[in-house]
C-alpha cells in the first residue's frame, strides 16, 4: 500500500504532485492510501511515496478545474476519485465528456456541493461588531461550511469587506482579515462568536419591511436558504411569525385600495452625469449606483447589479443586463445563462474568477406575467443611460481586452448597430484603443430548439472564448498536471 500524506483537507497541490508521481509510476488507485495531516496514515502505517517517471501524464484543463472544487468536498473519499479519474483519463481521453460515467457523475456532484456550499458561505455570513481593542471597527461572524471551502471563499469576502477587519470563525478553521493581510487560523467553536449587536435591530426591521407576504413560498425559500442556517441569521426569528401571518396579510393587501406606485428609495443621492471626476474608486462608482436614478428600471429591480471579479482584471466581459436570479442576488451571470458561461469558460480553459464580469445595463426589464417576471430586452435609451456606469468600470479596472456578449453588449460598447455576426471574431477596439472582441450571449444557446445546433453553437462560442484566451494568456486557468 502506498501512503500519500496530504497537509491539510483541502491541500490541492499536494494530492496533485503524490498523484502525478503515482501515476507515472503506473500505482494503481486501489494502492493507494491518502490519509490528511497527522491522522492515522493507513492499513501498513507506512508512508511510502512511489518513485518512477516512466509515464508521460496528461489531463484536460476541464479535469484540473474539477478537481480543485472537488478536493474541497468532504466526502473522505474524493483524492481516491480524483486519482482514479486521472488514471482513467489516461485511456479514455473524453471521459469528462460522458455524464453518465459513476466516476464523472460523482464527482461533478461534489463539485456543485461545494460550489453550493461556498454560495451559502457567501449569502448567509453575518458578522456582528466586536470591539477588539484596537480602535475602529472590527466584526466577527460564526459560520458551520459543510465542505474546506475556507480558502476558496476568502477572496470573496477580502473584495467585499476590503475596508473592515473581519474574523470568520467556522469549526473548520478561521479566516482572519486586518484590512491588509488574510490569514488562515485554527477552528473555533460557537461560543467563541458573540451573539447579537446593535446592527441587528435594524436588519430584522430592514427584513421584516422587505417581507412581502404576496410573494410567499415557503418551499423555495427554505431551499434557498435551509433551515440549518437560520441559526445564525438574526433574521430567522422572524420567519415563522412572518409566514403565519402571510396570509392575512396578503387578503388585507387585496382588500385595500390600490395605491400609486411607490418608489422605494427616498433621495436621489447619485452624482450628476456630467459629474464623473466626482467619483474616484470602483468602490465609489459601485455604492453610488446603488441609487441610480438614470432611466426608470429601478423603479421595479429589486437592485443595482453591478459588476464583479478583480478590479486589476484583464478582462472585461459585458453582458445585457441582469436576469431573475442576479435581480435578486445582486450578482451578474449566476443564473441559467451565467452557468453556460461558467461551463463554457472552463471548457476553453478560462478562469472566470480571474475576469470581471458586469452588463451593459444594471437594473433588470421584465414584463410580469402572473407571477414570473420575464426578461423584457432594454431600449436604446436605457442602454445609453447606462453607459455612464460601464464607463467607469472600465476605466477602473483598465483590462487588456473587453469582451461583448451578445448584441446589446456590442451596441452599448460601440454604437455599432449592425449584426452581430459581422462583427464576431473580428479584432476590434474601443475608442480608447482597449481591444474588443464580440460573441454570442449565453442566453442565445440556451434559446437555441434544436440539439445539434445546440452543440455547434456552443462549440463556436467555446471557440470564441479560446481566442480571448490567446490574446490575454494571463485568463487561463493553470496547466493540467
Ligand atoms: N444575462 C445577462 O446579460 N447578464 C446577466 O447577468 C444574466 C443574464
């Protein structure tokens, strides 16, 4: 039995340098035993790390993508899969290809759980003011991830709460920020978290206002947000009274009087148009359209969606606007079209952590037809009142390419009001000189009836993205092993 003794749960590189060893040496997955840090190292108790280079090894890039979200997943088995798909992918090249392989299967389940679990990290940490003894503001939240996701999730909340110092205390460790430098700590436990602040007075009055008990779904919600987690969101002990008293809430609200529609925001705070050297950060740029008054689609978004990724990122992808699912997360392209996206990235060996990604408009158009809102395309006029904010995003994180999806996204960047297939492919460039290139938007493949031209299409976009990746090498993901 050989022994491959990984650092830590998560330790990516080392399963990654034992398993290229082991699979140049021709060790077969059944030999191997991977214990993690100092537990019990297995059936001999010996580590023995297998020799030989005879092996030329090569995986897709999809392969390493998976495996780093996979290697996160607590499932005691997952080096002894990841390995075993590795030492499969030697023979069978399209492997990854075939869904319904148990291997492949399994371990895009892990993935999505933990891509899941880190989703929920990041929607349902609430930090709560401490006074640490160094003066100024510092927060504390207590969160229980179900898989190691710490390290992955961490860049999240850096960009989010770059300005404040935070702990993140979970039983899986501790993520510490002091405003400059992240670092990993020890687990903790609940009683170290404290319990409430004076901050969560005012978010369950916040919640309790936006509760609209017309729109109630119980089942959704608590699929969104699983009663596991409620425990540590001051919002939850409002829930169930909320729920009770829906109903009649909602018969009040018929029998009433309709009354005009009301605008949710008070002020109109936003700098005016002309006004850009008022604005000096992407931080400010992203907090004043928060408020944005430009055109009239905030009157019915639920809110500003603005864009996301590194501000130093070398590529900017613009889409149309967001959907249903970013209206209410506050995220561009974590919908339907955005998981096309994420799939399509990948596959042409793209990181999209790495890319900035926002749309041409901010607020979403819908039509409501009963109770679905349904994605209305914007005018002109609200794609040119919006420029203002892409502008600034753009001048900001200053990337090396910028990438349309889709027709809007081209007119909104160029004016350019002719077809988009005249434009794709071809190297263009904005007024300032940035490079652009123009693609389908995600959304399109998914519209597409037709299986085959399903495929193609996608292919093409795949395509499309590879040649972002050539133009801007800095996007990949890294080598296979
Ligand atoms: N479509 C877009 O153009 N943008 C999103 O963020 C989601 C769907």
């Amino acid at each position: 039995m050989f022994v491959a003794r990984l650092s830590h749960p998560a330790d990516f590189e080392g399963w990654r340098s034992f398993a290229r060893r082991f699979a140049q040496g021709s060790v077969a997955p059944s030999a191997i035993d991977w214990p993690v840090g100092d537990s019990d190292s297995g059936l001999f108790g010996e580590d023995v790390v297998a020799g030989g280079e005879d092996r030329a090894l090569s995986v897709p890039r999809a392969f390493i993508a998976l495996a780093q979200e996979v290697i996160c997943h607590s499932d005691a088995t997952r080096f002894d899969l990841l390995y075993r798909l590795l030492w499969r992918l030697q023979e069978e090249r399209e492997l990854l290809q075939i869904a319904s392989d148990h291997d492949v299967h399994r371990a895009e389940a892990l993935a999505r759980s933990v891509r899941r679990d880190m989703h929920k990290m990041t929607a349902f940490v609430r930090f709560r003011e401490v006074d640490d003894g160094q003066g100024g503001e510092a927060f504390v939240a207590w969160f229980e991830p179900e898989h190691h996701i710490l390290e992955k999730v961490a860049a999240f909340f850096v960009e989010r709460f770059t300005t404040m110092r935070w702990t993140i205390l979970t039983p899986r460790g501790t993520l510490l920020w002091d405003g400059r430098e992240l670092r990993l700590g020890e687990a903790a436990t609940r009683a170290q978290a404290p319990t409430s602040d004076a901050m969560e007075e005012w978010w369950r009055t916040y919640y309790a206002s936006i509760f609209n008990p017309a729109r109630l779904k119980p089942k959704a919600m608590k699929a969104e947000m699983p009663v596991k987690y409620w425990r540590n969101l001051p919002e939850a002990e409002l829930i169930s009274p909320l729920i009770a008293d829906a109903a009649r809430r909602t018969q009040e609200m018929i029998m009433s009087a309709p009354t005009s529609p009301q605008k949710r925001w008070a002020a109109a705070p936003e700098p005016a148009a002309a006004d850009l050297s008022a604005i000096e950060s992407w931080e400010e740029a992203a907090s004043a359209a928060r408020s944005c008054r430009r055109c009239d689609l905030w009157c019915d978004a639920t809110q500003t969606v603005f864009g996301e990724g590194p501000r130093s990122a070398p590529v900017v992808f613009v889409g149309e606007q967001p959907g249903d699912q970013e209206d209410l997360a506050g995220k561009p392209f974590i919908g339907p079209a955005g998981k096309v996206f994420d799939r399509a990235m990948a596959d042409a060996g793209l990181d999209r952590t790495q890319a900035y990604v926002t749309n041409a408009v901010k607020h979403f158009k819908f039509q409501l037809r009963g109770k679905r809102r349904i994605h209305e395309k914007p005018n002109a006029g609200e794609v040119k009142a919006c420029r203002f904010w892409l502008d600034l995003e753009l001048g900001f994180v200053k990337p090396q390419l910028v990438v349309a999806l889709g027709a809007t996204a081209l007119k909104a960047l160029t004016g350019h009001a002719g077809s988009l297939t005249a434009a794709r492919g071809r190297e263009l460039a904005l007024p300032d000189g940035t490079p652009l290139l123009a693609t389908v938007h995600p959304s399109y493949l998914l519209r597409l009836p037709d299986e085959d031209a399903k495929e193609a299409e996608t292919r093409r976009f795949i395509a499309d993205l590879k040649q972002v990746g050539s133009l801007v090498p800095t996007l990949r993901l890294p080598k296979a092993a």
